[in-house]
C-alpha cells in the first residue's frame, strides 16, 4: 500500500510538474503578447501559443483531479471525462494554428526538414485516421479511445510537428537577417516541439495497430521512464527557449526604442541648432537694418535738419529789423534743435556708435549714463575679470538686453535703484541686472504684455548660445542672469564694425 500511495504522490507530482511548465509558457508568451504593437510580426504567433500553454496546463491538473479520484475510490460523472477530452482537445487546436502560422511565418527559410513533414505528416494521418476509425468500425475500442486518438493523431502530433518546422524555418530566417542568437533560441524550441510531437504518438494501450506498436506501457518497459516525464522535459525545453526569445525580442525592443530615442533628440538638437541659426542670422538682420536706417537718419536727415537751422539762422539775420518775425523764427529754430535731437537719440538707440568704436563697456556706460538722466534711476555698473572684446553681435546681445531691462526698471519695478554687473570670465562672460523692486509672479514671466520684452531678451542670449534666467518673486525684487559662451576677437578673429 505504501509503495502504491509513493507511486501515486509522484505521479501527481510529475502531472503538477508537468501542467505548471506549460501554465508558465503561456502566462510569459501572453504578458508578451500584450508587450508588442499591434503591428508586431510576432503578434499572431504568440496569441495561440499563449492559448494552448494555458489551456494544455489546465488539463494538465484536470487529469490530477480524475487520477485523485480514481485512486480514492471516488466516482465522478462521465462528462467529467469528456470536459478533459474538450480541454486537450481546444489546447491542440491552439497549438495546430500556431504550428501553421509559424509554417507561414518562416515560409522563405524553411530546410529539408519541411519537405520531410509536408510528405510523412499527410500519410500519418491517413494511416492514423483508418487504423482507428477501422478498429471503431470494428467494435474493438469504444467511442472515447477513438475520439482521443485521433485528438492525438490527428491534431496533436501534427500540430507540435508543423510548429517544429515552423520554429527551424523561423531560426533559418534569423540567421539569415543576422539576429544572433535568435536562431539558437528557435532551434532550442524547435526540438523541445519535436520531443512533445513524438511523445504524444505514444497513446494509451489499445485495440488497433498503432497502438500495439506506440504506447505509454510499451514505452515504459523500453525507457523504464513514464511518458510523461519526457513531456515535461519537452514542456521544460519549450518553456525555456520561448522565454529566451521573448527576453532577446523585449531586448531587441529595447533598443529599437534607444535608437528611435536618439535619433529623435539628435532631430531636435539639429532642429535648435537650424532655430539657433535662424534666430541669430534674424537679430543680426535686424542689426544691421537698424544700423542702415540710422545711417540714412545720419547721413541725410541730420544733415537736412542742419542746413535748415543754418537757413532760419540766415533769415533771422535778415529779418533782424522786423522784430514781428523773430518769435516766430526762435521757436522754429528750437523746434529744428529739438528735432535734431530727437533724431540723434534715435540714431543711438538704433545703432548705438559707441558699441562700434569703443567696445562694450564704454557703450554700456554710455547707455546707463543716459538711462540715469532719462529715467531718474540711481545705477551701479560694476565690471569683474580681464575687459575684452567679443563678436558683434554677442555685444549687441549683451548691450540690447541691459538696455530692455532698465528700460523694464524703469516701468515696472517701482524703483529707482538697479545694479549691473558684468563679468569677464574665460571662456563665457556673466551679465547680472538686479533690482530691489516690485517683482512679480514668475508664472506669468512670459505673459503679454511684460512678456514680450523678456522673450526678446531671451531670444537674444540663445542666439549667441547663452542662457537666460529670471528670478523674481512679489516684492523681492527682480534679478536677470545671462550667461554666454565667448570667443575673444582679441584672440581669434580680427574686429569687424558693423557700422
């Protein structure tokens, strides 16, 4: 009796064993499934796959059940029977659509191994399907050990064989498209598929031909080792490969997403640096159409405006006897001056001449200077570092966003006290604008109307590479930070006015 229950226990154990490998296939090969894009070759393949490994791990442990019960001495319903006939049934059809799709699937790669199939399988069945049909005829065997034979004949076997061939064409493919080593892992699954295809040609013991020659009792007096434990080890085999498929197919993945990763950020860096070009070659359009106006405003308004008060100076003399006449001709004359000065800080403001011949920090003294006596600000301009020239326009950067941002002091801030720090350090140079005014929500940093002045100074630190930072909060103040790479024109490239 103790030998019959040790028995009995590994048994069960063997069919736990056995379910649970094929359970495990098909969890991993669905978790997969759901994995790849819809559009995934693989997709097709992996769906019955899944199916009948979770379907076969299911009879597995329906047929723990009626062994339990058979050996306990209890009865149980003979549609008990058939629902595990059902089950292995449905798993082997899973199996015979996945076995034909990966037969398509690796169609252009397959070996002389799928000639020998596509001649042996078709006899077999035949052969199979009247052996067992005949001994039914015959009244030799009952319904159910015709049914189940031919589930395993005509389904099983063919279905694990075709997926064998499947696999090897699948692996020849994959030596061929250079997806090392893929095709080690299908011919890994292909023979585990070719043990299982070969197992289930072993039935249980019979009154027909076949199974006089090919079943479990026969195989076990042959091997001393039950059938079902090559079936595990054929599980464990396919199990095993399909999870190095799918872990080199997640890799494969993995790297096919980096690659696309890259290749998307070294887009968007291409595309800031075309943006970066196209915003400078802009500012320095402007630049320049800025300096070519105030040229014209020099060249002939200037000029125009002085001939003019030179006439009204000429008529005042003449007209000196007519003191009617000399209001008149004061007022003109102090519009004349008033309108020459006026064009002559628009000059400035266009194209700042002091930028050109003195360099930065003359210019930006100049600027403050001018923004004092204009907007009544108390400015500290500070300088650290070795005081050099750069390219023009990362001087006109520089120059233009002091001057928007005491512009912006004076407008905004409720202050009349702003600090400026320039400094020289290799390789970048640091501008710092603060004030100890107004500030406001940095949420709103680059909200219209204020915004657009921020933007543009902005716009103009990363045309020349630079950074651009605000920090301000309510009633803290305001503070700008620019820090921009340079290149000494003292050093590198000769200086080249603009004007």
């Amino acid at each position: 009796m103790g030998i019959i229950m040790r028995s009995f226990e590994l048994s069960l154990l063997v069919y736990f064993v056995y379910g649970l490998t094929y359970f495990v296939m098909g969890l991993v090969l669905l978790l997969e499934y759901w994995r790849l894009a819809p559009d995934a070759p693989q997709k097709h393949l992996f769906q019955p796959l899944a199916a009948f490994g979770l379907i076969h791990g299911f009879h597995e442990w329906l047929e723990i059940l009626l062994i339990t019960f058979s050996v306990l001495g209890k009865s149980f319903s003979n549609y008990m029977v058939w629902l595990r006939l059902g089950v292995l049934a449905i798993s082997f059809i899973a199996l015979a659509i996945y076995g034909w799709r990966s037969f398509r699937f690796g169609q252009e790669h397959h070996s002389p191994l799928a000639i020998f199939g596509g001649v042996t399988l078709p006899i077999f069945a035949i052969v199979a399907a009247v052996d067992v049909i005949s001994a039914f005829a015959a009244g030799s065997i009952p319904v159910f050990q015709m049914v189940e034979s031919l589930v395993r004949y005509l389904i099983g076997v063919p279905g694990a064989a075709v997926a064998t061939i499947g696999l090897r064409g699948g692996a020849l493919k994959a030596r061929v498209e250079e997806r090392r080593p893929l095709d080690k892992y299908l011919n890994l699954t292909a023979i585990g598929f070719a043990i299982y295809s070969l197992t289930q040609l072993f039935v249980p013991a019979m009154n027909t031909h076949l199974a006089r020659i090919f079943n479990i009792d026969i195989f076990h007096a042959w091997t001393s080792i039950p059938i079902l434990v090559f079936r595990t080890i054929a599980g464990i085999i396919i199990t095993a490969g399909l999870f190095l498929i799918t872990s080199f197919l997640e890799a494969e993945r993995q790297k096919i997403v980096s690659e696309a990763q890259k290749a998307r950020l070294n887009a968007l860096k291409k595309e800031e640096t075309i943006q970066r070009l196209l915003l400078r070659q802009t500012i320095a359009a402007q630049e320049e159409e800025r300096a070519r106006i105030a040229r014209e405003l020099h060249d002939e308004m200037a000029q125009t405006l002085t001939a003019f008060s030179l006439e009204l100076a000429t008529l005042q003399q003449d007209l000196s006897s007519r003191p009617k006449y000399q209001n008149i001709l004061a007022r003109l004359q102090n519009l004349g001056k008033t309108m020459s000065q006026g064009i002559q800080r628009m000059i400035g403001d266009l194209r700042p001449a002091h930028l050109d011949d003195l360099g930065l920090v003359p210019a930006l003294k100049f600027l403050i200077d001018q923004a004092r006596s204009q907007f009544s600000l108390s400015i500290t301009f500070e300088t650290q570092g070795h005081v050099r020239r750069f390219e023009p326009l990362l001087e006109t950067a520089i120059y233009r966003i002091v001057q928007e941002s005491l512009t912006n002091v004076a407008r905004h801030a409720s202050t009349d006290q702003a600090m400026v720090n320039l400094s020289f350090l290799p390789g970048e140079v640091q501008l710092q604008i603060k004030d100890q005014g107004a500030g406001f929500d940095p949420e709103e940093l680059f909200a219209a109307p204020r915004g657009w002045g921020l933007a543009g100074m902005r716009e103009r630190a990363e045309a020349v590479n630079g950074k651009f930072l605000v920090k301000s909060k309510p009633d803290e103040g305001t503070t700008i930070i620019v820090v921009i790479p340079t290149i000494s024109t003292e050093e590198h490239t000769p200086w080249k006015q603009s004007v």
